[in-house]
C-alpha cells in the first residue's frame, strides 16, 4: 500500500501542474511531494489554505482502501469483516460485524479516532454464543481501535461519531526487518527489567522478567507512522505497539533517513509532512530546513509550507503560554510572552496569534501596574488613619503587600471600584481592602472594626486548626467567639480564603518542591509517611488538582512521582507532565517493605486516607479535583480505595490491575466516581479478569474508559500520559448530591458524603484476609437523600449514624429535619443550628476548607430525639 493512500493512481511521472516551476509528480492527475506536503498540513485553518498553489487547493480528497480488523487476546481470534465472525476455543472479542474509521466525540468532550465497533461483551462467552437469542441482546458497549491501543466505553457516554476528516492523508514509513512467520509466539510480557534505545535500524532488545528468570528479545520496529509504530520481534512472532511520540527525534529521524533516499526531495519532504502530521512541529521545522539548504531551488516551493509550519509552532507556544498561565506559573508565562516576538517576527506569523500574544502579555504588565497602585493607595490610606486604628491595619496591610500576587489581586475588586471614590472615608476604603482580602471581594464591608476584626478571627483560626491539645482548641474557640462579627457564615469564608494554616516542611534538596512528610499513626499504627511534589510556582492561596499515586511490588513512592512529574535534573526540578499542567503529586509509603500483593486492609486504606487529610491540610490543595491512581498492587488498591469512598475522588486510575475481592463486591459504587482503566494486551488475562465489574459498569452508563494497548505487557504505559491528564482535566467531584445508594462491607469504609457510620452487622462486616467470605456475608446498603422538606434521610443497618450538615444541603434559616433508620431529630422542637466550633473541628481533622461541614447531628438506631444537635 501506498503511504500516502495513493495507491490506485496510475503509474506515470507527469508534471504538476499547479506547482511553478512545475515539478515531476508520483502519477497522472496526483499531486508532486511539495503540494503534498502542503496539502498534508491537515490543520490549517480556511485562511491559511488561501496561499497554497492551486494544484494543492483544488486536489480532491483521497480515499483509503477498505480494511479488515482482527484483533487477539491470547490464542483467540476475532475476524471482522463482510459479517463475519470467527469463534476461537478461547475467549475474544465479541464484536459486531462490520467497523467503520470514525471520529467518536464523547460527551466529556474528548475526541477519539479509529475503527468503531458496537459490541455486546469484553469476552466472548461460548455457551451464549451458541445461544439463538444472543443476537437480540442490545450493544450497550462501544470499542475504538486507533491501531497503538484498544479504548472500550459505555455507547451512554458518546455524544456522536462522525466520518473522519478526508484531508487526513497520513504518511507511514515501513522498515524491514527479518521478522518470523511462524514458530514462538510471545503469548504474555511480564514487567520490563531493561529496554535498550531503538538503532538506526529500528532495533532494540526488550529484557522481561518471567518465572523462569530473565528472558532477553531483540525486537524491530516495522511500521511507523504519524500517531504509533509497530515493533515486532526478531526470533519470536510478537506484534507489540508503542507510541510515535515516546521515540526521541534523533532516534526516530535516524531511523526515518533509513528508509529514504536522502538524494531525492520529494523523499525528504515526505519525512517533512510525516513530521507534521505527527503534531512534532519543531522536528518538521529542522528537517525542511535541512531540505532547503539540501535543496536550494525548492526554497520558493516551500514558502507557504514553511509559514505554514511557522504559524504551527506560534500556536503551539501560544496555547503552551495559556497553559502555565491558567497552571498559576504567571512567571514562566510571562517569560514566554516577552520572547514571543523574538522567535516569531510580525511577517512570520498571523496577525491574529501576534495580537492575541500582545494583548495577553499587556493583560500581565495591566495586572501587574495595577497591583502596584493599589499597594500605594493602601499605603496612603493607612497613613491617614488615627494612630489607634493605623496601629491596628499595619500587619493587614503588611501582609497584603508582601503576599498580593495575580491569584488575589481579585479579592481587592471591591477596594479598586471604590478607592477613589471621593465620598468614602480612608477609614472605609482601607476596610473595603482589608476585608476583600480575607473574605472575598463579593463579601467586602466598609467598617473598620469589622474588617481587622476579620483579621483577628482568622489568625485565631488557624491557631485552633494547629493545636493538638483539646482543651486549648476549646480556649481558642472561646476567644473567637467574643470577636466582632463572629458567625458560622464568616468562619466559612475566612477558611476558604486563608493559606493553610500548618507550615511547610522543608524542601529536599532546597527549592525543588519535593518533601518527605512523616504524620503520627493511630495509638497502636506505626507512623504514616508521604512523599509530594508541589509544581513549578507553588502559590498556597491557589487551588491545585493533585493526583495521589499508589507503588506497586518492587517500585518506590518517588517512582511513581517521577511518573506523573519526571525525574528529578541536576537542579532537583523536575520537567514532566504534573508540574506543566499545574498538579501536585503525592505518593503514599502505604505498603510494606518486600510487600507483593495488596491486602485489602485497615491499615493499607489508613495509609492512604491520613495521608490525603494531611495533603488537604498544609497544602492548596483543590479538593473537588483529587484523583487517586496506581499501579499493579498499588492499582488494585486504588480500584478498591476509589469505590470504597467515591465521596473524596474526581476519579480514579487503575494501571495494569485487576479488580477483586472486595472491588467486585463494590461495583455499584462506579456510579459516583468516574473510573479510567489502562492494561497491557499480553498482561495475562487482564481484561478478561476484569471483564465481568467491567461490563456491569458499560452497560449501565457509568463513567468509565477502559484501555489496552496493543501487544503491551505489565508496565506503567507513560503513552497515555497526556490522555490521563485531559480526562483528568474535564472532571470534578460532586460533593453534594442529593441522593445516592452505595455498599459497603467492612466497617472501616463507614463514611459517604456527610453520613459516617457506626455499629455494622455481622454478616456486613468481612476480612479481606480471610476470603473468601463466610456463608451468608452480604454488602450493607446504604441510601441517603436530601428531602423536600428540608431535611436529610439516612437508611443503612448501622446501629448508629453522624449526619453532617452544610448549607449546600439545608437552609439553616428554616426547620431542618434528619432521619436515621426509625430514628428522628430537628424539625420545629429540636433546632439544628450552625456552629463555629463543628465547622472548625471539620476542617481540622478532614483538611476540606472548601466544602467545610457546619453542623452534625448523632442518631442511634430506633430512638428519637436523642441527637448531639452541635
């Protein structure tokens, strides 16, 4: 096959036409390598396309040939095609016949490409394939195929499919190697102990480890193009994919330049286009000039390709400086924007990319001027004040001047409307700035008193957030409450607003970001430690998503964060994907020393769920955008954690693990917390192990994203890297739903939302060690639902409940009303009030200053009006 898709074009070499000087073409009526190159640049936006030669505009789009999509698990085999379907004595593939390319838009609004196939089941079941009524049964499941890996959703979860973009006409390069036909066949990879760096040739060796020790396979790259490349080993028959983007450009052009003839342009260009097509414009942008100064007569030719590529990369850097902007790295952006002219001069670059790199960069310098006037005004104002008051404001003014930066400088919106106002006392201005700053712009108030009063409030706050003796917690509280303007209402919005209140370990090495925390376990629990990197500008008075990664047997903490952040330089900064996107990564030390298998226990969820509190406490920490991962043991343990309390994750990542055990018990609980699961092909029997919890979640339109990568085995899968991070990028938790049905069969796994639970029956209360289950042992159902009335209901056959209340929930100005089992408490006898003292007892032992609770209530089973209202 043609790489390019010309294929039924007619042999020939004949000018083309729209090119001047005119070039030899590949074939009568196609277009030579320089209007293909032009043409292959896919992305250009309408305008941009006005200067293309006329041969390249006019040009219809190409056609690919028909194909046939087979696809193996183990030994079975699947054959689609004409209505075909071919049973192996294995399980396989249960698709529909027929697939079509499509470009699949999902509802999160993530776009997927490749071959689309309804399907009714992961796995094929023989029996039900043989039955007659099978065919009937509806295809509630949908796989895409993009050839480097295999994505399985609910068909609930996909908004529209549409036929793929004709003027995709996609480069591939195939290399030969002496690959077998037949003999061994590599039927499971275990976890890579060393893989060796492609040669010029495509050639490398992949060291796995297996039961028989290590096994050592040299391997050849056959197949490349723009989005994976094919590798296929030499002695034994094994079709393994990887992504095109993982291959570093001087291994991949080397390999590249093998396969051409470097003496022929339209040869090289090609490498050109297939760079472009690959989205690696820096790389395109190094070999067309090579091929110009190769080729000096064609400088003219590739004009329009090259401004092409040039507004490419200016869009690329543009969209990169939003990146860091909107990540809270204003520095690095700001950096970015003043060097924009510099590496693309006005003639280079579309008007609209240099205005809108202008205006950005004048929004910063704009912020920036602005901050500065108004620390002068405040400065002014506070001089003005009388001595008493100006004694008073100093250290709010000191602090906003020392701590202002482009993440607050909105809570001083208030102030800036009204600063100049001549009507308006110095007095109440500097309140206006005082209390925007510790309460928001929105809640901002022109009295004084009231305002450093606030200030106050809110350092003896924190004070009580870090006190561990109860009885001065209790001292404290007391102190607060004789302050002026002391309310549950005010308490919230200091506590939203306000840094966290526990000081930041030490850096190790310094400046790096990178820390070793070290918390007190339970009484009878041995310490609890956690490794976290913050990103680049670290700011305590943002909000950051944070991934907490989980090892698996064999590897460390620090290697899962060098996972998701990169390893660490030379300079102890890391450069990968978590710092660029703006995320902290925290690492529970949540296994023990030589542990091999994850145990389902207490103290493994203790681990991980003290680490995450004290993560929320002394870190900015966006806790509607926690998302829990892991890999191999520490994947299980996540799939488990994850469903175990869908209340405190925007998501959870499952790498190369299976779900057992309690995680199939909990399958229901996938409807609250979205679930994106990666696996190797060769991993054993992955998707057929998860095949059944898998299914249950499909068919039912829970949020769930399954991935296999194609001949792939036990590893970590750093291709899907930036996948992860754009579904992580599109989900929140919903911290306040209205009803909700959940399971739960250990008694540690007692809290949902704001119910924690108390007293489980025997047959609801299992240990995971002693599995399976004793006869009778069932999941306790828990349902709970905000009512109409005001009021909270609450239904599990606990002997006891603490219901927490927030206003999200209730009106704290009408009757509320909770009810637990036959129990009943509130209503108009018994007042349900907000009190300042549960609003910080809530935030100092779970850490959420975003979503605080402000009062709870305590109901055992079977009485009334036996509640602790406060």
């Amino acid at each position: 096959m043609d790489p390019a898709g010309l294929a039924r074009v007619p042999a020939g070499r004949r000018p083309c036409l729209g090119c001047k000087p005119p070039q030899r073409s590949r074939g009568a009526n196609s277009p030579c390598g320089v209007c293909l190159l032009v043409a292959g640049v896919w992305k250009l936006e309408p305008e941009e396309r006005k200067g293309m030669s006329a041969h390249a505009a006019e040009f219809p789009p190409l056609r690919r040939r028909d194909w046939l999509l087979a696809a193996s698990f183990g030994l079975g085999r699947l054959a689609l095609g004409a209505g075909s379907l071919v049973l192996a004595t294995t399980p396989a593939l249960a698709a529909a016949p027929g697939a079509n390319m499509a470009k699949v838009l999902l509802k999160d609004g993530r776009v997927l490409d490749g071959k689309i196939a309804p399907i009714r089941e992961l796995v094929i079941n023989p029996k039900a394939a043989l039955d007659p009524n099978a065919g009937s049964a509806p295809q509630l499941i949908v796989m895409v195929d993009d050839e480097l890996r295999r994505m399985f959703l609910p068909k609930a979860r996909i908004r529209s499919v549409h036929e793929p973009d004709a003027r995709e006409i996609q480069d591939q390069f195939n290399v030969w190697q002496r690959t077998p036909r037949e003999g061994q066949r590599v039927t499971g990879v275990g976890p890579p102990l060393k893989v060796t760096e492609f040669d010029e040739f495509g050639r490398r060796m992949f060291s796995m480890d297996t039961s028989k020790g290590q096994l050592d396979v040299p391997q050849g790259i056959t197949v490349i193009t723009p989005k994976w490349t094919k590798v296929e080993g030499i002695r034994h028959i094994w079709d393994q994919r990887i992504a095109t983007s993982s291959i570093p450009r001087e291994t991949l052009s080397a390999i590249l330049h093998k396969q051409i003839d470097p003496q022929k342009q339209d040869q090289r260009l090609k490498v050109v286009r297939f760079y472009l097509q690959s989205e690696r414009f820096d790389d395109a942008e190094v070999e067309l000039q090579a091929v110009i100064k190769d080729f000096p007569g064609i400088s003219e030719q590739v004009t329009t390709a090259l401004k092409s590529l040039r507004q490419m990369l200016a869009r690329r850097v543009r969209d990169e400086i939003l990146l860091r902007r909107d990540a809270g790295q204003n520095a690095l952006a700001y950096e970015l924007l003043k060097k924009f002219p510099e590496r693309f001069p006005a003639g280079e670059v579309a008007g609209e990319i240099l205005q809108a790199v202008r205006e950005e960069q004048e929004s910063f310098e704009t912020r920036f001027q602005t901050a500065q006037e108004l620390l002068k005004q405040i400065d002014e104002q506070v001089a003005g004040l009388n001595p008493q008051d100006r004694a008073r404001a100093e250290p709010i003014r000191d602090e906003i001047r020392r701590e202002l930066n482009f993440s607050t400088l909105d809570r001083l919106n208030a102030y800036k409307q009204l600063s100049s106002d001549a009507k308006m006392l110095p007095a109440e201005k500097v309140a206006l700035a005082f209390s925007g700053w510790l309460i928001g712009s929105n809640n901002a108030t022109p009295n004084l008193p009231v305002a450093v009063s606030l200030f106050e409030l809110r350092n003896l706050a924190k004070a009580y957030l870090v006190e561990p003796d109860k009885l001065d917690r209790v001292h404290l509280l007391d102190r607060m409450s004789s302050q002026e303007g002391t309310s549950p209402q005010t308490m919230a919005r200091l506590i939203a607003h306000m840094t966290p209140a526990w000081e930041l370990p030490a850096a190790t090495p310094p400046n790096s970001g990178f820390h070793t925390v070290t918390i007190p376990g339970s009484p009878d629990q041995p310490e609890i430690t956690y490794s976290i990197q913050l990103p680049p500008e670290y700011d305590p008075y943002r909000r950051y998503p944070t991934i907490v990664t989980l090892h698996g047997a064999g590897s460390t903490p620090e290697m899962q964060i060098d996972w998701w952040a990169g390893p660490r330089e030379s300079n102890g900064q890391r450069v990968g994907q978590a710092g660029r996107h703006g995320y902290i990564v925290v690492a529970p030390h949540w296994a023990q020393t030589a542990q091999r298998e994850y145990g389902y226990s207490a103290a493994e969820h203790r681990a991980v769920l003290a680490s995450v509190r004290d993560v929320c406490r002394k870190f900015a920490v966006d806790t509607d955008r926690v998302y829990l991962s892991g890999f191999s043991m520490g994947g299980e343990a996540a799939w488990d954690i994850g469903l175990a309390h869908p209340d405190l994750w925007a998501g959870v990542m499952p790498i190369v693990a299976v779900a057992k055990k309690v995680t199939n018990w909990y399958w229901e609980n996938a409807r609250y917390v979205p679930v994106y699961v990666v696996m190797g092909e060769l991993d054993g029997q992955s998707l057929s192990a998860n095949a059944r919890d898998l299914e249950r979640y499909m068919t039912r339109g829970f949020d769930v994203t399954v991935v296999e990568f194609r001949g792939r085995g036990h590893e970590h899968f750093s291709d899907e890297i930036l996948n992860l991070f754009d579904w992580m990028g599109r989900r929140r938790r919903d911290f306040f739903p209205k009803e909700f049905e959940v399971r739960t069969i250990r008694s540690f796994d007692n809290f949902f939302w704001p119910v924690e639970l108390e007293g489980f029956p025997k047959n609801a209360s299992v240990d995971a060690a002693q599995w399976p289950p004793r006869d009778g042992a069932r999941p306790l159902l828990v349902k709970v639902s905000v009512t109409a009335n005001n009021g909270v209901r609450v239904k599990a056959g606990t002997d006891s409940a603490t219901i927490w209340l927030a206003p999200e929930m209730v009106d704290f100005e009408k009757p509320i009303e909770v009810k637990f089992n036959a129990g009943r408490y509130g209503g108009s006898r018994n007042a349900i009030e907000p009190d300042v003292g549960v609003i910080l007892e809530d935030v100092r032992t779970r850490g959420d200053r975003q979503h605080p609770f402000w009062a709870r209530v305590e109901l055992p089973a079977g009485k009334q009006n036996l509640a602790a209202g406060n």
